[in-house]
C-alpha cells in the first residue's frame, strides 16, 4: 500500500489489523490536517528520526489520526500516547 492511496481504502479490517496498538474506528471523514498528518507518521515509520511529535487540542482526533497511520503495521515499538 503507497503513502499516497492508503487513506482510500475500504474501512473493512482484517483479523490481524484489529490486533494492531489501537484499532482504527471505521467511517471516519478526514480533513485535509488529519490526512496530512497521517501521512507525515506514515513517512516518520520509514525513516532514521527517533521521535514524532503530533500535537493538538483535546478532540481534535490525534489518537483517530495516530490508529489510522498504524492499520496494518507490525512492529510498532515505544509508541507513547
């Protein structure tokens, strides 16, 4: 799955994605910060930097943002919340 499609996919889940940190909620409309942020946590996954920081008011959807950048992937370690 591309950094560029993977927010388009069809909100249906495997077994194995429900195991993940934190399940991401189904029929969740991004916006245009949200969807920009997962893709900056997307990229931060594959790169040599040791901390991301995402940051926002209460309710404005980070732990939404942060399960959604997560589905699928394995090997998430020192994840803090």
């Amino acid at each position: 799955m591309s950094i560029n499609n993977w927010m388009d996919d069809n909100n249906s889940y495997s077994k194995e994605e429900y195991k993940s940190v934190i399940p991401p909620p189904k029929n969740i409309i991004f916006n245009n910060e949200q969807k920009e942020a997962c893709k900056e946590i997307r990229k931060f996954l594959t790169s040599d930097k040791s901390y991301f920081n995402l940051k926002g008011k209460g309710g404005t959807g980070k732990t939404t943002v942060i399960a959604k950048a997560l589905k699928g992937r394995k090997n998430i370690i020192g994840l803090s919340i």
